[in-house]
C-alpha cells in the first residue's frame, strides 16, 4: 500500500534534485527493483540514456490501483511515521523518484503482483498521466523513460555528450553490482554488454574487476554483535594508482566515506 506522507515528515527528509541526469534515473529505478525484492535486474539505455532507459525486475510489483499513486509527490509504501526514519531498511524512503522522473520525461511503467493474474500499464508524458489501463504483464515492473528534458532545454544543455553520460551509469552500475552482489544485474547499451552472476560478493568483484584483479585479493571477515564487515583486499603487491578501487558499502548502501577511504589507505601506507 502506497501511502502520502505528512507535511510533518516530508519537510523533514528535504529531499534535493533527485534526476538532473540519466545516471540519476538509472540509480533511482534500480533502487526501486532492489526494494521490490529483485534477484534479476535488466538495464538497458539508447544515446546515453539521454534518448531511452528501460529497468525491468523480477520484483513484487505494484498494484494496479496503487500506480498513479506512486507517481504522486511524497508517496511511498516504505515509510509511514517519523519513527520510521530512524529504522529504514529501503534505498528509497522520500516517495520523490517516479514524480520527479515523470516530471522531465515521458515514462511508462507496466507491473504485475503475484496475486492477479492481470497487471496495468500507465503512462505519462509531459509530467501529464496520459494512460492506465490493464494489461497482460510479466511479474515484477518495467519502467521505460524516453526523451529526458526534452521539454526543458535549459536543463538539458547541461547534459554531457552520451558517451560520458553512458560511462557514469557504467560506474553505478558497478556500485550496484558490488552493493548487491546477491541480484543478477545485467546492462545493455549500443557500446556494451554486462552481467552479473548474483552468486555473491567474489562474483560480484570478479563481473566488475575481472580475474586478475581477483586473484590478487584476500577476503577480510569480521563478525562482532554490532558490526559486520566482509570484503576484498589486494595484496600490497598489487597496486592501482587510482582510488576508484576503493568500494566502501554500508548496510546495501553504496557511499563514498573519507574516513574509511583512509582507514584503508593508512594501513597499507608503511607497504
Ligand atoms: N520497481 C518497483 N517495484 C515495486 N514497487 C515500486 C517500484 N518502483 C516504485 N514502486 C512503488 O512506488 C513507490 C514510489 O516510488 P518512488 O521511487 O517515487 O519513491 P520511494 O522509493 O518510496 O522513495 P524515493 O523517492 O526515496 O526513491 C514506492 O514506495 C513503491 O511502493
Ligand atoms: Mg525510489
């Protein structure tokens, strides 16, 4: 059940820009097919993203008379209460996504949930619901997003040429793997290809870096009542001169934290 927040706790989230460009949409569409439960993710982009997105899940999916209202502000299942805050378990929490994506593109959405054997289709176009309608559909939800600020150029001009737009969402796309190294995450694009197996974190490191780089790591355990931490390290034999070997993940959550950045980088110093 999707639910409106309260003005009490929307003003408390102070929700930014959510999509200024189509890395963003891809992160906010496979955060909703990781909250949905997905263990098969497919994304796949035209020019960039720029021209087309399509995430496709294996997930709940949503009911069909809860559709229009996941593309209302400050509507989402995932929280109800302040309190809430304090304990959320989801990627997404603010119920600001699909507005906000429907807002700068034409979207359309299919999804079907285990209970019916019919799922709907809505369309929006121009930030304007356009169409909802039955419709046979798969389990799970398929998002498409064309034509991003095509209506806004303002914003649109700020927008790299798509072979740079295409490499940012290749670098999330590789957070998402090594956040979720239990989901089977496949990407398509007219330049590439890639897949993950979700056979855990190893498979996760071995899609993303490849062998060579697995073979020079050990694996690094910790288990405490209120921490736990699990990992790959590289040998200080090999080295990468650049730090975007470093992955820091908390609770599912892919995050760039200094201090950890570091932690680590201190401890291989004196090698
Ligand atoms: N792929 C999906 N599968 C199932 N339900 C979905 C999916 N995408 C969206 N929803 C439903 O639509 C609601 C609105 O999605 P939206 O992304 O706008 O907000 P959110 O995920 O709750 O919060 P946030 O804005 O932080 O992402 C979600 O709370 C969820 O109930
Ligand atoms: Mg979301």
């Amino acid at each position: 059940m999707i639910n409106i927040l309260s003005k009490e706790i929307y003003n408390k989230i102070a929700a930014g820009e959510v999509v200024d460009r189509p890395y963003s949409v891809v992160k906010e569409l496979v955060e909703n097919a990781i909250d949905a439960g997905a263990t098969e993710i497919s994304v796949s982009i035209k020019g960039g993203g720029i021209d087309y997105i399509r995430v496709d899940d294996n997930g709940g999916g949503i009911e069909f008379d809860d559709m229009p209202t996941a593309f209302l502000p400050h509507a989402t299942s995932k929280i109800k209460t302040v309190d809430d805050l304090d304990t959320i378990m989801t990627l997404g929490f603010r119920g600001e996504a699909l507005p906000s994506i429907a807002a700068v593109a034409d979207v359309t959405m299919t999804s079907r949930v285990a209970e019916c054997e019919m799922g709907g289709e809505i369309v929006y176009k121009g930030g304007k619901l356009v169409s909802h309608c039955e419709c046979g559909a798969k389990l799970g939800t398929t998002v498409t997003v064309a034509n991003l600020f095509e209506r806004i150029p303002a914003r649109k001009k700020f927008l790299s040429k798509p072979s740079r737009e295409e490499a940012k969402i290749l670098a999330l796309i590789e957070h998402i793997v090594l956040a979720n190294p239990d989901v089977v995450l496949k990407f398509e694009s007219e330049n590439k290809k890639f897949s993950s197996s979700g056979e855990g974190l190893k498979s996760a490191v071995f899609a993303v870096y490849g062998d060579a780089v697995l073979k020079n790591t050990v694996n690094v355990e910790l288990d405490e009542p209120h921490i736990k931490i699990q990992g790959f390290t590289c040998l200080p034999s090999f080295t990468k001169p650049s730090k975007n070997y470093q992955n820091v993940i908390i609770n599912g959550r892919y995050v760039e934290s200094a201090d950890i950045m570091y932690a680590v980088y201190s401890v291989y110093a004196p090698y």
